[in-house]
C-alpha cells in the first residue's frame, strides 16, 4: 500500500503542475484531497490491512497529505501572482504620452446674460430676486391691472394649468412681472430689485419669438421716485451694457401696470446711429418696457400710492443677447447645438 501512496504522489504532483487556472486547480483539489478523493479513498482501506502495516501507511498517507495541502497552496498563490501580473501589464499606462485634455463646459449664453444684467443692477443697489413660474391669474394679471376681459390678456395668452379643484385661476407667468406685486406685499418701501427668471407665453416660434424664454424685471418703489430716477439708472444699465457712448430713447407706451409707461430704447451701436442692418435703419434699438407704477397696481400691494412712488421696467433677456452678439434666430438658444453653445465660452 505504500506503493500506492507513491503512485499517488507522482500523479498528484504531476497534474498540480499543469493546473492552469482557478477552475483547474479546484478540479485537482476534489481528485486528490476532497472528501471522496484518492488519498481519503486510500485512507478508508487501512481497515484491510494488518495491524502492524496501518500506522507506517496511515503516517505517510497523512504526511502526503499535509504536502499536498502545501504544494496546493503554493501553486495557488503562484495562480493569482501570474494574473495580477498580467493585469497590470495589460493595464500599464505610457505616462510620457501626451494627456488628453478634459472637456469643460460653459455656461448657457442665457444663463451669462442673466448674470451680467443683475450684475449692473446690483451695483446700483438692486436686490436680486426670482420667483414661482406657475402663478395665479391675480399676480399675472388682476394684481397689474389687468382685469378678466381686459384686451391685453390677448397679448399675454399662455398656458393654463388651473387645479380642478380650485376656483382661482393658475397659469405658467407670462412675464416677470407679477413679482412686482408679490415683492411689494412682503416689503414696505423703500423696495429696489430685479428679477430674472423664465416666462411662458402660447405663441407661435419664429426667428424672435419663442414659447419660453427669459426677462428680467426691475422695480424701485420710495418716497419721492420720479421719472428722472427712471431715466438715471436706464441710462446708466445701458451704457455699461451696451458700450458707454450709449444715448437713449424714452417713447410713449401703454402697459395697463404702469402711468406714464414708455418704451425704452438705445442708439445703434453698430452704425452709432446712423442706420444700419442691426437697427433696421431707424439707429434705435428697443430694448424695454417701462414707466412709472400705476397707483391702482400700489394699492393691490398695500401701498400707498399719496405717499409712494416708483418706476419699473422689463425686457427680454435672449434678445439682449441676440442683439449683443448678432443672433439671428432665438431658436438657436433651445436648439441643443453644441456648435452654436461653444461660442459662448466665457
Ligand atoms: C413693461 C413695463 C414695466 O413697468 C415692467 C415690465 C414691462 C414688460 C412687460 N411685462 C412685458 O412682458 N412686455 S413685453 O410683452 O413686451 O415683453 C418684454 C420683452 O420680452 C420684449 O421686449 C422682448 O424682448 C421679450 N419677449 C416678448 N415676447 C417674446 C420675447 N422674447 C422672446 N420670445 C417671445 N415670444
């Protein structure tokens, strides 16, 4: 029987070497130490032998094997050695290549435009604030002076998300200013802020309308604020926006929340306002609505309009861009295309 140990030595040996893998090495594990495996089958047949050869068979059985427990060990060890060693020859990195550098993105040309206009308006000492883009009729259009029925409602029509359960009315806001109302009715006088934000108006696109798109509203309330703090801070946004040689226009206009309410806009600056392409050869750019606060839009507030005054004023902020930067069609701004989006990198 001691031959037998032998044989099964060799062979053991023999095939542990040619184990190449996890799964190989686990087949050999069961033929030659597994509870069914040769040396075990070995073990149980000591029974049959004479009484004097069973501790000399029993001994080299058991030193086999606690050494092919070792050898098993070893080889295994040696297994995962080779194969992190090929991992990491696979994974090896030529540090002397040159890197690749990483894409940064930029801000959207909206999202610059924003900032720039409420950067000018906070260093005149505006605050700035945003507010709820899904409003209530009365903030959107009551509030300003702008009753059910009223024929302005048909210039502002927009998107109506009234609750089923609500008797108020609710839509997307179709301008920043109902903020207007709801910063007066937090804040008493004295009040001086823009508002940036997204608006929504059911409308057709074309080259210079969109259905959603961006303005920005300003609104300064106080005792004793005239026409003449209107004109002082237009003016001065305009020429740091728009180049400091900058003259502009106030023209009559009608906007049923404001009394007077005007027009505002800059000469050229291409032409300097001789006429050209950009001004449609008129040398004036319009670029906001704007007047004095109507007493009635005060009142809705609670405040009052014997002892307050103030002005505001409101634009569009993708058609300030577009006439800074000479964008001919606002669609470009929603369009997703990075060729259009990498030429704003700030
Ligand atoms: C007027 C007087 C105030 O005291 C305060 C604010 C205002 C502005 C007023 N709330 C308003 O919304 N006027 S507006 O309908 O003429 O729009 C203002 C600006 O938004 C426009 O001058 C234009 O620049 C932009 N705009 C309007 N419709 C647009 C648009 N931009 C892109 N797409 C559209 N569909």
């Amino acid at each position: 029987m001691l031959d037998q140990v032998r044989a099964i030595a060799a062979e053991a040996h023999r095939h542990l070497a040619q184990a190449t893998t996890e799964q190989e090495l686990e087949l050999w594990r069961t033929r030659f130490l597994g509870r069914k495996g040769a040396l075990n089958e070995l073990l149980r047949g000591l029974g049959t032998l004479p009484a004097d050869q069973r501790p000399v068979v029993g001994a080299e059985a058991n030193r086999l094997k606690r050494e092919l427990e070792a050898a098993f060990e070893q080889r295994r060890e040696a297994l995962v050695a080779r194969a992190r060693a090929a991992a990491l020859e696979a994974d090896r990195v030529d540090i002397t290549l040159p890197g690749r550098p990483p894409v940064i993105g930029t801000l959207h040309p909206t999202t610059q435009m924003i900032r720039r206009i409420t950067e000018i308006f906070a260093s005149l000492g505006f605050d700035i604030v945003t507010g709820p883009e899904v409003e209530w009729d009365y903030y959107n259009f009551e509030a300003l002076n702008i009753p059910p029925g009223h024929p302005a409602r048909d210039q502002w029509d927009t998107f109506w998300i009234t609750p089923e359960d609500s008797e108020r009315p609710m839509l997307l806001r179709t301008h920043t200013s109902p903020m207007q109302v709801r910063i007066m009715e937090k804040q008493k006088p004295p009040v001086r802020v823009v508002v940036p934000g997204r608006v929504y108006r059911y409308e057709a696109t074309d080259a210079t309308h969109e259905s959603v798109f961006h303005q920005f509203e300003g609104l300064a309330v106080d005792e004793g604020v005239t026409m003449a703090d209107l004109n002082g801070t237009i003016y001065t946004f305009a020429r740091r926006m728009f180049g400091e040689r900058r003259r502009i226009r106030f023209r009559c206009d009608f906007f049923p929340f404001v009394e007077p309410g005007v027009d505002v806009a800059v000469d050229c600056w291409v032409c300097e306002g001789a006429g050209c392409t950009l001004c449609r050869r008129s040398g004036w750019i319009e670029v906001m609505g704007a007047g004095m606060v109507h007493p009635r839009v005060l009142e809705y507030a609670g405040i009052d309009p014997r002892r307050y005054t103030g002005f505001a004023f409101g634009g569009g902020v993708e058609r300030f861009s577009m006439l800074l930067h000479r964008i001919d069609d606002i669609r470009l701004f929603y369009g997703n295309d990075i060729r259009f989006l990498r030429q704003f990198v700030a």
